[in-house]
C-alpha cells in the first residue's frame, strides 16, 4: 500500500518546520539535481499566508538560488519584498493560488520523459501503478500556450481545480500540493510515471489495474485519508477529498468499459 505523500505542515516532518525560504531553495537545488530543469527553467513559489507569496526569480538557476534571491509578492502579482523580478510564469502560479486555497506550494519544471509526452501531446491518463494513480489521479494534458503569457495560466484553469498534476503541451509540467514538499514530491511521481509508461509501451503492452483493484486501493486510502483527515483537516477538506476519490473511482472504471 503506498505511503501519502505528505512533508509539510502539519506532517511533522523536518519541511513542516523549515524557513520557507530555506524550503524554496532546497527544492530549486533537487529539480536541477535530479535534471527536472536546466538552465535557468522552472519556477517554485510557496504561500506564506492568505495574501503573500513566496516566488523564485527570473533569470537565476533554480540549482544554486539564495535566500534572499527570492521575491515576495502578493496575490495580483506586486512586488513586495525583493531585489529580482518574479518568474515570468507567476500568473500561473497566482491562478492557482486563487483558485485552489488547499495549495500551499507550486512547482514546474521541464523533466525530459514527461516533457517529452508533453511534446507528443499525450496525457499520462492509464491507470499502470497504484501509487500513481492514488496520488495524482490521471495527468491531464492542458493545451499549448506561449509560455510565461497570462494565455497559458488561462489553459490551465478548467484543470487545476480536479488535478494536483498537468502536462503543458509543447512545454514541461505544473505539480502543486498542501506544501512546496509535497509539490515536488508530486513532479518525481509526473517523471515516474512517464518513463514507466514509455517502457510498457516499448515493450508494446500494458497491464492496467482493475476497476476492483483501484476500488481496493481507494477504500484502504480512504479509511487513512479519514483518519489523518481528523487530526489535521477541516471539514470542507475532507470533503473535498472523499468528492475526489469519487470522482476518481467514477472516472478509472468509465475508462474501463
Ligand atoms: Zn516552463
């Protein structure tokens, strides 16, 4: 039974407690590590509170940002603390932000697999392994728009309310989550899937769950989901998620018949 992923507040883990900025940087320092951007790709932001945000800059690489390179913003995207401009692709950040008040941390990135199903305007929408679709659900594919235009926040907007994880055609992949941790955490999941699915299809077949399977998965899930839910959620949260898993054992066996 897979673990949720959970490292931020509230979860007790060491990101539950680390200076946001610290947080930022760490993860800037894992995407380029891990090859999930290059150069200077990729944007990371957090929420600070209900009307400030935490954003990585323009123009830096996310693998060896510091502290005090970070930009402050509030929820239409001024400035206010920082001696950079904010990532170009804020308004996809902002949209997300405002429109998901769960989110408290975004990550995109360019990881080459997942990138590449991107590029070939396939979605990551097979029910393959249990741990992925328990988490992320199906990885839908937002059509393309120029990045870093206000276009491109607008094609993700009839997705980012039903999915923590898209493709962005022609471009990379946006992973959001309760913390930047769980974000990121969320984008190895996109990476995995995605290199799991090219080798099924190399090798020209591919098992996928059951419907019973799935139904197990998100029963067990269900009852640890209730359980942490007590401890750590509001109602509207649980409710939020028990209408997801819902929504998910609806779509996984319509894509069954
Ligand atoms: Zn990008």
């Amino acid at each position: 039974m897979p673990e949720p992923l959970r490292g931020g507040p509230g979860s007790g883990s060491a990101a539950a407690t680390e200076d946001p900025r610290r947080l930022l940087c760490r993860i800037g320092a894992l995407l380029y590590q891990r090859g999930f951007v290059i150069a200077t790709d990729g944007n990371l932001s957090v929420r600070l509170d209900g009307a400030r945000i935490l954003a990585s800059p323009t123009g830096l690489s996310k693998g060896m940002l510091e502290p005090d390179d970070l930009v402050v913003v509030d929820l239409e995207g001024r400035v206010l603390e920082g001696r950079h401009a904010p990532s170009s692709e804020l308004p996809m950040h902002l949209l997300i932000y405002r429109s998901r008040p769960d989110v408290g941390g975004v990550c995109h990135a360019h990881p080459p697999v997942a990138t590449g199903f991107a590029a070939a305007g396939v979605p990551l929408d097979k029910a393959l392994l249990a741990e992925t679709v328990l988490e992320l659900q199906q990885v839908p594919l937002a059509r393309y728009a120029t990045p870093g235009t206000r276009e491109l926040a607008e094609t993700l907007a009839p997705l980012i309310t039903r999915h923590n994880a898209i493709l962005m055609a022609n471009h990379g992949v946006v992973t959001c989550g309760p913390d930047l941790q769980t974000a990121y955490f969320r984008m190895e999941q996109v990476e995995h899937l995605a290199r799991v699915t090219l080798v099924t299809e190399l090798l020209g077949r591919q098992a996928l769950l059951r419907p019973a399977d799935i139904q197990r998965l998100l029963a067990l899930r269900q009852g640890e989901t209730t359980e942490a839910a007590t401890e750590n959620e509001s109602p509207a949260g649980i409710r939020q998620r028990v209408e997801a898993l819902l929504r998910q054992a609806l779509r996984l066996l319509q894509q069954d018949r």
